[in-house]
C-alpha cells in the first residue's frame, strides 16, 4: 500500500510540473504575439511617417494614384543624383535611431 500511496503522490507531482511548464508555454507564446504586433505597429508608424513627409513636400502627389505613385517613385529614386543624396544619407544614418 505504501508503494501505491507514493506513485500516487509522484504523479500528482508530475501532473503539477506539466501543468507549470504549459503555463510556462502559454506565457511564451503570448509574448511572442506581444513582440510580433509590436514590431508590425513600429513598422506601420514608420511607414505612415514617411508616407507623411512626402506629402507635406509634394503636395501634388497626393492626388495620384497609387501606381502613378509608385511610378514617380521608381523613377525619382532611379536618378543618380537621388541615389548618391539616399547614399550620403545612409552613411550618415545612426542605427536605432527612430528621428
């Protein structure tokens, strides 16, 4: 009876530790759902604040669509002049920095 009485004792135990270590999971898995919606909120907060300042220069090309957008783009950044502007700029760039 003794033998019986410690299984038991040793599984209740066992189920506890189970129990603890899916918390232990279910926590992980919560942060990583907290890091991943804060990095996609980061990312879409950039992207508005360069979509912003864009249209605070060029007034007019707020009114296009969003292919003649991306048109002007690919030719604006296509320039020499702008590629070596973007190339100074990012040898300038301190990373981490969010200004």
């Amino acid at each position: 009876m003794e033998n019986k009485e410690k299984t038991l004792v040793q599984l209740d135990a066992a189920r506890l530790r189970v129990q603890q270590y899916e918390h232990k999971i279910q926590l992980l898995e919560n942060r990583k759902q907290h890091l991943a919606k804060k990095a996609d909120r980061q990312r879409t907060h950039h992207l508005c604040n360069m979509g912003g300042a864009i249209q605070s220069i060029s007034k007019e090309a707020d009114s296009l669509t969003k292919v003649e957008f991306y048109t002007l783009m690919e030719q604006v950044f296509a320039l020499p002049a702008v590629q070596e502007l973007v190339d100074a700029a990012m040898q300038n760039h301190e990373p981490g920095g969010d200004s």
